[in-house]
C-alpha cells in the first residue's frame, strides 16, 4: 500500500490537516490535496497558511489544491455573482506561491437543469473566468483542472477547454461524479476528453448518491477505466477523495488488491 500512497495524492481540508493530520502527512510521505472552503480562507492568519506550506515543502512533498466551490458560478450569468466567485478563487491563487502546488482543482458548475437556454452565456462568461485565471497560473508555474460535477456528459467542458487551449488548464475527471451524473457512457468521455485529462478523482459510490465510498465499494468500472487510461498512455495526477482517514486506508488496500496502479503494464500515477 506504501508504494501506491507515495504515487497519489490524498484529499484533506486545511482545516483537518493543520489541526490533526500534518504530523502523520510529514511521518507517512502522504502527499496531500489540500482542500479550502469560504471559512478556511476567511478566518485562517496567513502566518498559520505559511506554517504549513514550509512544513510540507520540508517534507518534499508534492503538494495540489482543491479549490472552494460550494454557491461560486464562474460562468454566472448575474455579473455581480461571477465577481462574487472571482474574489474567492483569488483567495486560492494568493496561496499558490507559497503552496506551489502542482495543481489547482476548480468546478466549472455547469449544470444543464440550471443554466436552461443559458448554456452560450455560460460558456462564454466561463472562457473570460478562467481565461483570467489561466494567466496566473502559467505565471505562477500551476495548472488549473477543471472538474466534472453534474454533467450528464463531456460536451460542455469539451467547449470551455478547447477554446482555452493551454497545458495549463486542463480536465479532473471525478469518478463518482461520473457514476452519479452522467448519462453518458464512460467511452464517450475518454474520447473527448482524454487528449485534456491532467488529473482524476478516486472514489466510488452505487450510482445513486455521491457517497465517496473507496474504490471497488461502489460499481463504477474502475478495470475498464484504468485499461482506457493505460491504452492512451495517460498519466494525470491521482487524487484519492476519501472522507475519512479509515477510508483512506481502505481505498488504497482495494486498489492494490485490484492491481489499479501497480505491477507490470500499469499507469505510474501522479505523473512522477
């Protein structure tokens, strides 16, 4: 299991990490996704933000970002909102010197049963979003990855991403995401979007609630995923989503009983 934890990187609040989880993150070379939300940026000192970036990167540990995403719209229609969404993701990408993750994981929101015969404006307001954003990022020597949420299929950030066209912004596919909110089969995404795919979440659920249960729990095809994966000759960054610490541990006893990321003709997670 510790030959696959030094290839993956492990998702954690910020909060949960400088509070508990950094003394055992340094001791078990755990890579961390090192999550934010409105609260962690709004009331954590910058002093105790710095504290634990020095710590990590003492550690020589790679490091990547989940950005917040609960009520932002980068593709909002109301210019105010989207203002609103811009400021936040500022608070992220103020944290990226310090940090230097290696990427930056942000939810575009679209959502068809939203954004009902708006999707052009979305797209549109999107490009100039991440546009912006995508700036930074290449001056700040990071990628964004922009991850599928309540899509029922690949069309719409197949349009975001390619009319942004950098190695800089690139796609997260989430598999339970996936198994939850697609209508759209799995070959189908690859298709579209694996010339795009810079990292994956790893968790699974039973196709009816996103449970972020470890993988192999759930009946979302992680075989037939990784054989796509391997035949394109992919190597995005691997994120395991876990909720908790004994899910972690659970996730990575699965994959390696399923054989996912170890072991001869298997992808070298992480792109390390």
């Amino acid at each position: 299991m510790y030959e696959i934890l030094k290839k993956v990187q492990v998702h954690m609040p910020f909060n949960l990490l400088r509070d508990k989880l950094l003394p055992m993150v340094i001791k078990e070379g755990i890579n961390p996704e090192i999550g934010f939300n409105c609260l962690v940026l709004d009331q954590v000192k910058r002093e105790d933000f710095l504290r634990v970036a020095d710590s990590l990167r003492e550690a020589g540990l790679t490091i990547t970002f989940h950005a917040p995403f609960m009520d932002l719209r980068p593709g909002a229609i109301d210019p105010r909102i989207r203002q609103v969404t811009i400021d936040r993701l500022h608070q992220i990408f103020d944290l990226v010197p310090s940090f230097q993750p290696s990427s930056v994981v942000c939810h575009p929101s679209f959502d068809e049963r939203y954004y009902v015969s708006g999707e052009q404006i979305w797209l549109e307001n999107s490009i100039e979003t991440w546009g912006y954003f995508l700036t930074l990022a290449r001056e700040m020597d990071t990628i964004i990855v922009l991850e599928n949420v309540y899509e029922t299929g690949p069309h719409h950030l197949s349009l975001l991403l390619d009319a942004l066209t950098s190695d800089h912004i690139r796609f997260c596919f989430d598999t339970g995401h996936f198994n939850v909110f697609s209508r759209t089969p799995l070959e189908v995404w690859m298709d579209k979007m694996a010339s795009c795919l810079g990292q994956i979440h790893l968790h699974d659920n039973r196709g009816i609630v996103d449970e972020h249960l470890p993988v192999g729990e759930g009946n979302f095809p992680f075989q037939n995923f990784f054989q796509m994966i391997r035949g394109r000759g992919l190597n995005p960054i691997i994120t395991l989503e876990s909720h908790s610490e004994k899910d972690m541990w659970q996730m990575l006893k699965n994959i390696k009983t399923m054989g996912l990321l170890v072991g001869d003709g298997e992808i070298e997670a992480g792109g390390r």
